[in-house]
C-alpha cells in the first residue's frame, strides 16, 4: 500500500485534521498520481458538514484532482509515468449498462462510484484529492493537455465539466444567445467556455459588483436580477439560460426570457425545491432541465477544448493549513473563483 498524508473531517462540520491514509495497492488497471493541486468545490462544503444525507466519516474531499503519474499497474495502457493527468467526481462504474457503455458513467445504472465519500465496488470507502497520493482505474483517468497547468487545470475536473457538458449538449455556437446566471466558481467557468464556443453571453447576477470581471471574462452583457426591469428588458432573449446557483429563484421569471423552444438547464442544487408555473413552460414550447458532470470521453473532449482556447480556472491556491479559512470564505463567496490546494504543503507521510 501507498501511505499519503491528507486532510480529513472527522465529524460533520469539524475542523480539518492531518491524516495519513493507506491508498490500496496497485491492481493491474491502476494508476499511481502523485497530486499537486486539489480544488474546493462548494459540494465539498455541503458533504463534509453531512447536508446531503448520510455521510461517511472521516471523509477526506476532494474531486478536482491534478498531477502526474508515478506508477501504473501491468495491464495499463492509456497513461504512462510522467504523464499529466486528472480526477474527477467520479473513480469507477458498473462497466457494463446502456450508459457506462455510451460514455456516460455519471449515469450508471447501479450508480457511479463517487471519488469521496462512496463504496467502491470493492466495498472499500473512497478517499478523496486533499492529499498527496491517489490510487485510480486508469478508464476513470483523464489526460491534462500541456497547454493548461495543473493548478488552473484542476477546477476543469468537476466545474468545467459540469458547465462544459449542458452547453455541448445544447449545441451552444455561433449565433446562440446564451445567458449564465451567476458569476462563481461554475458561472465563470461557463462564461468562458460559452464565449469560446461562439455564443453571445449575458451574465445574470444579483447584484453588478462583479461585472468588470464578467466583460473581462469575455460576456458581452452583465445585468441585476436584483433589477426588476432587467426580466422585461431581456424578455424571450436567451436560447439557454445556465443556472449555476445553489439558491431559490423566480423561476417563472427566469424562463420568461427564454425565446420560443428555448432551455433553462440547473447545475445548481439548492436545498429547497424549485417551484414553477406549467404554462411558463407550455406557452412558448421552452424546457427546464437539469445537468450532471459529464462522462469520461466528454470529460477529456472538455479538457482538450480548453487547451485549445486557453481556458483554465481564475484561483487563488493556498497551503493545506488555510483549508479551513477557505470553506469559511466560500461560504461567504468571498473567492475569484475557486480555492485550489497546494498539496506540497500537506508534509510527509509518518
């Protein structure tokens, strides 16, 4: 086995503990990561603090892992040592329904194996980035493109492929009119992954603090919801609206500036449900739709596309100590506009 030092919550909403774990012993279609960089996405917050239904304990978070391999098990093919490499949210599936056969394992049939708090099919826990070492099915390993550095590129495993996947699946172009409703850790993800697949992006916020960022980031508009003319301005606007946030909103508003056949898609799980009218819907032939991550061949597609444009994460990276700080910062969404772990500073294994 590999001895890792990483970071662990013990209990629900505990402060961050040094740990060392004990990752399994290479299997012939294993890969090796030795971790540089590990992302804070806001589901770490909601798992650790167990607010979305029973959790494992102590868990150790993380699923926007990036860094290199340093060894692969016999049968490994796709990835060698040295190689530059990224986890995601998920570390294995059954293999063999309709939707792990189509490359779409985040819809596994039994369920896909979560990269933290899961059983894997092994029945062993899993044990996330916030630490040095990994061990992973090389099939559930992604290649980072020379063109991205590990820090910027970690963040692409879960928030750029959870915005990546609803803009590809709608054939977001040229000539589509695409609004991303909120400017955080996926929202400015998405504002530069629309705008390099062609579209005109709007920027839909509660407030316009944040709007030099989002024209810097590339969006054309940058409009308050807080704002009640803003919803008659822009009404039956927008192609697609991307709703990146974890709250309520007026969702009857929202769709009302959508134009005839046009889409809301959720990538945002807020606690609460969402409530709407059906003749928001019905009147003007529009969808309301969720999303998740994507699969693995999309995953790498995302990563590739992002090489190609130029697009990584807008981080701030900050030692292993500071973990703590930094859930207390997100939840105040005080971060442009995502965390990233500096693993180096997690020490040795005892």
């Amino acid at each position: 086995m590999t001895r890792t030092p990483a970071l662990a919550v013990p209990s629900p909403g505990a402060p961050f503990e040094r740990i060392v774990l004990d990752r399994r012993e290479l299997r012939p279609d294993d890969v090796l990561i030795d971790i540089a960089y590990a992302g804070i996405c806001h589901s770490d917050l909601h798992q650790a603090a167990e607010e979305w239904g029973s959790a494992i304990f102590p868990m150790v978070p993380g699923h926007e892992i990036a860094g290199t391999v340093t060894a692969v098990g016999s049968a490994v093919t796709s990835h060698q040592v040295g190689d530059r490499v990224g986890v995601g949210c998920m570390v294995d599936s059954c293999g063999q329904c309709e939707h792990c056969r189509s490359g779409r394992e985040q819809y596994c049939v039994q369920g896909n194996i979560p990269t933290y708090n899961g059983v894997g099919l092994d029945g062993e826990n899993t044990y996330g980035g916030y630490s040095k070492q990994v061990v992973v099915k090389e099939s559930f390993v992604c290649r980072i493109p020379d063109g991205v550095a590990l820090d910027v590129a970690a963040p692409l495993l879960c928030a750029g492929i959870t915005t990546y996947s609803p803009l590809n699946q709608w054939n977001v172009g040229p000539g589509t009119k695409v609004a991303v409703v909120g400017l955080g850790g996926l929202g400015h993800l998405a504002v530069k992954i629309a705008v390099a697949m062609g579209a005109e992006v709007t920027v839909l916020s509660q407030s316009l603090k944040k709007q030099e960022d989002g024209l810097r980031l590339g969006a054309a508009d940058y409009y308050a919801t807080s704002d009640e003319t803003t919803f008659e301005a822009l009404r039956g606007h927008f192609d697609l609206i991307l709703n990146t946030v974890s709250a309520q909103l007026p969702v009857d508003a929202y769709l009302s500036m959508l134009t005839v056949g046009g889409a809301m898609v959720n990538v945002g799980a807020p606690s609460e449900p969402l409530s709407y009218n059906a003749f928001s819907l019905i009147a003007g032939n529009k969808s309301l739709s969720g999303s998740l991550i994507g699969g693995i061949p999309e995953t790498q597609e995302m990563l590739d596309f992002c090489a190609e444009h130029g697009i990584g994460a807008d981080i701030e990276v900050i030692s292993g100590d500071r973990v703590d700080e930094a859930y207390e910062r997100v939840r105040a969404s005080d971060v442009r506009y995502r965390f990233v772990i500096d693993t180096a500073t997690l020490g040795e294994a005892d």
